[in-house]
C-alpha cells in the first residue's frame, strides 16, 4: 500500500515564473512489518521548496521515530534560515539533537537523511548515510551523493569492485548517522541547475539498492506523470520489495 504524503505544482510571481512539481511517496515493501523511512517534498515560505528522505537505522520502532524526528527537526531549522546552504547544515544538527532526544536506556535510534533545498530550478543536496540524490537527464542517471557506509568507503578506497559492493554482507553498514557520535557534518553539493527535462530524485535504499539505475533512469524520463513515484516503487516491489521503499522528485520548468 503507497502512502500519499505531498505533491505539490508552483507557480510563483515574478517577471519570469517558474512551475515545479515535486511529490514525495514511501512503501513498507514486502519483506518489512513496518515502515521506518520518512519523506518531505513541502512548499516553505518565501517559495522554497525542501525535499528529503531519512531511513530509520536499527531494524527496531526506534528507527521510525529517528526517521521522522529527523524530518521535522530539519523542517523547523530550515525554515529559520534563508541562505540554503546554510540551512541545510542548521538543519541537518538539529535532526542530529532531535534523533540524540530520543535515546532510552541502551537504545540508540538513528538514520539516514538526505535532502534539498530547490530554488525554481536551483537546488543545493546534502546527505548523511546511503539513502543518495540522482540527477536523471537525457543523458541518463547521475548520482550526487557519496554513500557513507562501509562498502562505499571500500570501493572508493578500490578494495571492493562495485560488483562486490552488491552482494557483499557488509553492503548495509552504515560509517556517518543522524544520531550517532558527534553532530555529523553533512557533505554539501550545489548550486546545481536543472534544465526543464531534468529530474531531482532522492531515494532510500529500498529503491536505489534493488531497482538498476538504467531502469530508474528509463522511468524518470518517460511519461509517466502523476504515476512516476509509484511506478518505481512498483518496481521495486516486482524485485522482492526487501526493504522499505521511500521516493521523493522535484522538477522545475
């Protein structure tokens, strides 16, 4: 069952008015009894609009509550920062402290967050673990994020091919969390400039981890409207559905 959260079309004043669609959905998958990923594609003042998406680390309730006190702590800080660079990094240490509030007795909540500051069609990405940003152009998928997790560090470092990565039993250990250690600082990259046949994609690895990236790639370029998000967690699903599945898209025209 998809879970609708927000879609959005703006359209704002100005000599030169710029339309945005951006809608953000997430799935419990087919293997999981819960769903601990949490989405945000939301209009804030001033025309800005801030997507993300956090995956909940731990296998336990507690990784939902860190998802989700993530996303609103982040929401709440970026709303009190203009420039949106800055505001991701204000954000992304208030999530920090909002997951650390959460701590009971040996528990020790935490996620992934990765999110978007859009500016018609400028954005500005920072991320924190393995759920990543892609750029989908004509020329195909990018990603703009580096993962921070163990198998990602290996292949950087050319110990692990990317092939090993895959099916290594170290693939979902994550090195940088929203709520473990001190504040983690956010890699940052942006300004970037989406022409109006490109696609902002944020993605838990419930998608990205099972879905190709020809196929991603395939999907955010084709037709599909309204039904682009659910189709690629159909698709996810079709592969087993191992995890939860979370797809947030932005696109400026």
């Amino acid at each position: 069952m998809i879970k609708w959260i927000t879609r959005g079309r703006r359209n704002p004043p100005g000599p030169a008015p710029i339309e945005a669609d951006f809608d953000a959905q997430t799935d419990i998958g087919r293997q999981r009894d819960e769903n601990q990923d949490a989405v945000l594609a939301d209009e804030l003042p001033g025309g800005r609009v801030l997507l993300a998406v956090a995956d909940g680390v731990g296998g336990s309730a507690d990784g939902a509550a860190a998802s989700n006190a993530a996303i609103k702590a982040l929401r709440a800080a970026v709303i009190a920062v203009n420039h949106p660079q800055h505001g991701l990094i204000e954000g992304f240490a208030a999530a920090h402290k909002a997951v650390l509030g959460l701590v009971s007795g040996e528990k020790r909540p935490a996620t992934t967050l990765v999110a978007a500051i859009a500016e018609g069609p400028r954005v500005w990405i920072a991320n924190v673990g393995d759920s990543r940003a892609y750029l989908a152009t004509q020329a195909g998928l990018r990603q703009l994020t580096e993962d921070h997790s163990w198998v990602a560090e290996q292949v950087r470092a050319g110990r692990l091919s990317s092939d090993e990565a895959r099916t290594s039993s170290m693939r979902n250990v994550i090195t940088r969390a929203v709520g473990t250690g001190e504040s983690p600082a956010p890699d940052i990259t942006g300004p970037i400039d989406l022409t109006p046949v490109d696609t902002l994609m944020l993605s838990s690895d419930g998608l990205h981890g099972v879905v190709p990236d020809q196929t991603i790639a395939v999907v955010l370029n084709g037709d599909y409207g309204e039904e682009t998000a659910p189709t690629l967690i159909h698709l996810a699903n079709e592969a087993g559905g191992p995890d939860n599945v979370s797809v947030v898209l932005y696109r400026a025209y």
